[in-house]
C-alpha cells in the first residue's frame, strides 16, 4: 500500500514529538524520582511509556503506507532544574505536537487517508488531556506556592 507523501511527512513529524516526549518524561521521571517527588516520578514515567506504545503505532502505520520511518532530532534532552520548568517544557512539546497533529488531521482527511486520521485524531485527544493536565498542574503550583506543590508530589 502506498500512502500519501504529505500523509508520511505528517507522521514521520509527529513520531519525532512522540520520541522526544518519550525521553524528556523519562528524564524528568528520574530527577523527580532523585528528588523525592514520587508522586510526578510515576505520572512521568507513565507518559513516557504511552508515548513508547503511541511511536509503536505510528511506525507500523509509516511502514503499512511503504514509508520510511525518518523522525528527525528536535534538539537535545535535559531536564529542567525545577519541576515548575519541567512542566514548561512538557508544556512546550506538547502544545507544539497539538498544533502539528491539527494541521496533519486535516491533510490526512483531504486526501482520504482516513486511517491516518483516526489515529492521528486519536493522539490528538491524548495530546489535549495532556496539555490539560499540565495546565491544571502549572496552576496548582501558582496557588499553592513552589513549598506546598512539591511537598504534594512526595507521595
């Protein structure tokens, strides 16, 4: 099966984000595990493993449409120094692969590749959960001030 060239471009695009994602959350996982903050070390951890399963299904979709998988690097990995500047960062990567996957939804739908869509419509809606909760998460820290936020993630 030959898929669209704009469709792979989409894809290929949104596996970098999914790669990327997968090692921040794997890095801010262990500096909040070393920090003492178990409670964001699991929920990291978690999205890095979704992450891992969502690259898995973008690949096989990559190479079911006779692409070649071909993410490219968005720059290296380093955790920030404060859970409030890993949030930011999470922030950025996530609203960053929002943007992508509504522009790639539409292309995907132009050119009749509906399963494409329907998988990228899918991340999307795990995507804005994301960004949902980080938005939920940065605002508690604001309110709570930095003491109380980071004593309600030891648990």
């Amino acid at each position: 099966m030959k898929g669209d060239a704009k469709v792979l471009a989409h894809l290929n695009e949104y596996l970098s984000y999914e790669l990327t994602g997968h090692r921040q959350y794997l890095v801010h996982a262990a500096m909040c595990r070393n920090d003492g903050l178990q409670r964001m070390a699991r929920i990291q951890e978690a999205y890095s493993a979704e992450e891992t399963q969502h690259a898995a299904r973008i690949l096989d979709r990559i190479l079911l449409l006779g692409g070649v998988a071909a993410p490219r690097e968005f720059g290296p990995i380093a955790g920030g120094p404060t859970l409030a500047a890993q949030l930011a960062r999470d922030h950025a990567l996530v609203a960053g692969a929002i943007a992508h996957l509504r522009a790639a939804v539409g292309d995907c739908e132009a050119c009749g590749d509906y399963v494409s869509r329907d998988l990228l419509t899918e991340m999307l809606d795990d995507e804005e959960r994301h960004l949902h909760w980080l938005d939920t998460e940065m605002r508690l820290a604001a309110q709570l001030g930095e003491h109380n936020y980071l004593q309600s993630q030891m648990g």
